[in-house]
C-alpha cells in the first residue's frame, strides 16, 4: 500500500457550506482553517492520510479511559465557538512547543465568527479551577464532526489533553448520534502525528477510499 499514492493538491474559499456539504467534503479529503478550503495528498516526501473513526466501531482503550480518570478535576464547557483574549494568550504558550515552523496565530485557523463561518462548531473548553488550560474546535455537519484545531496549556502536558479533548469530542459526537468523527490528517510516516493513529475505530482515506486502519497500513 502507498507505492501508487496520488497527487492532489487543491483549494477553494467558502464563507458557508450546509451541513450536508461538509459531510461530503470531510469524506474526500477536504480540510478547512477559516473560510479556505483545501486538501493535499503530498508535502514534502510525506504521503497525506486524513484519518477518522466510525462510531460504531468505537471503543475505548484502557490507557484512554486513564486519561479520563486524571482529567476528573477538570471543568468542561461546551460552547459556541469563540476567540476572545484569554484564548489568544493560550494559544502563545502552546505555540511555543513547535520548535519548527510554528503556527502565527489562532486566527489563521479560524475565521471572524467561527461559530458559524463557513459551518456550525463549537468550543470545547478545558478550566483548572479558574485556568483556561485547553480549548478545542469542532464542526458539526449531519452526520458527522470534525477536528478543526486544539490548544493546550504545556504546563499541563503530562495529563494528555490533547487525547483527552479528543476523546471528550467523540463521546459527544456519539450522543449527538453522527457516523463519524474526523481527526484531521496525519502521515502514512511516521510522525508526530501518529496520536491520532490510537483510536479503535479508526479510518484511512488513501485518496481513492476509505478503510479500516491497521498498524501496518490500510
């Protein structure tokens, strides 16, 4: 698998997309920050793969449910998704673990008014008493939901909010009855994307369909 692997490297601008449209364009490969829409099988010598889970198919593995048990004193919030100043300020300490190309600012992910533009999504919010310590984004189309962007406090990097906002949106993805839930891409390589490869349930698009993942391929 990979030896015939495509080149696809493709975007459009959208201030709206119904949520029957972002079901079909999640299921192709398209990704979104802001109103621009994109997709690409290749960067570099790495080979693109959007992954997502089946729902059904989920379950949740013991390291998992460990992350969940030490993320208890947490508060979670869901909300409208927002930026506002305390957001920004986090998103600059979080930045600060990318020692190579690091994201500019929180915005270039996010449009104006990402509650709405160019889809529904939320805010999933992370507080240690007071502390904002994590916050997520989350599209919502018909059938399914979708990762657009997490950030957390690194202070705080030996609880693994990052699987931890994870697995909070897929367990409401579920009670909002969707089929599936995108993660985003990671590559075929190894990298350090390779998180979201943990997940039972799991699905890899190799730009033509969609298929069961496995640790040795699709």
């Amino acid at each position: 698998m990979g030896e015939d692997w495509p080149f696809l490297e493709e975007g459009f601008f959208s201030s709206w997309e119904p949520p029957e449209a972002m079901d079909a364009l999640w299921a192709q490969g398209w990704r979104h920050f802001g109103t621009f829409f994109f997709r690409y099988s290749r960067l570099g010598a790495y080979r693109v793969l959007p992954l997502r889970v089946r729902l059904s198919a989920f379950r949740m593995r013991r390291s998992q449910r460990r992350v969940l048990r030490k993320n208890q004193d947490l508060r979670v919030e869901w909300r409208s998704a927002f930026v506002n100043e305390e957001v920004e300020r986090l998103f600059e300490r979080h930045k600060a673990r990318f020692r190579e190309n690091p994201p500019r600012s929180i915005h270039s992910f996010l449009s104006p008014n990402p509650a709405w533009v160019p889809c529904r999504a939320y805010s999933l919010v992370l507080y240690h008493r007071e502390k904002l310590v994590g916050i997520s984004y989350l599209d919502e189309g018909r059938e399914a939901t979708s990762s657009v962007y997490q950030c957390f406090e690194p202070e705080y990097a030996d609880r693994s909010l990052g699987i931890f906002l994870i697995l909070l949106s897929i367990l409401r993805s579920l009670e909002w009855g969707k089929r599936y839930y995108y993660l985003g891409y990671a590559y075929l390589e190894p990298s350090f994307y390779d998180y979201k490869k943990r997940f039972l349930g799991l699905e890899g698009y190799d730009w033509r369909r969609w298929c069961p993942y496995t640790p040795e391929g699709l």
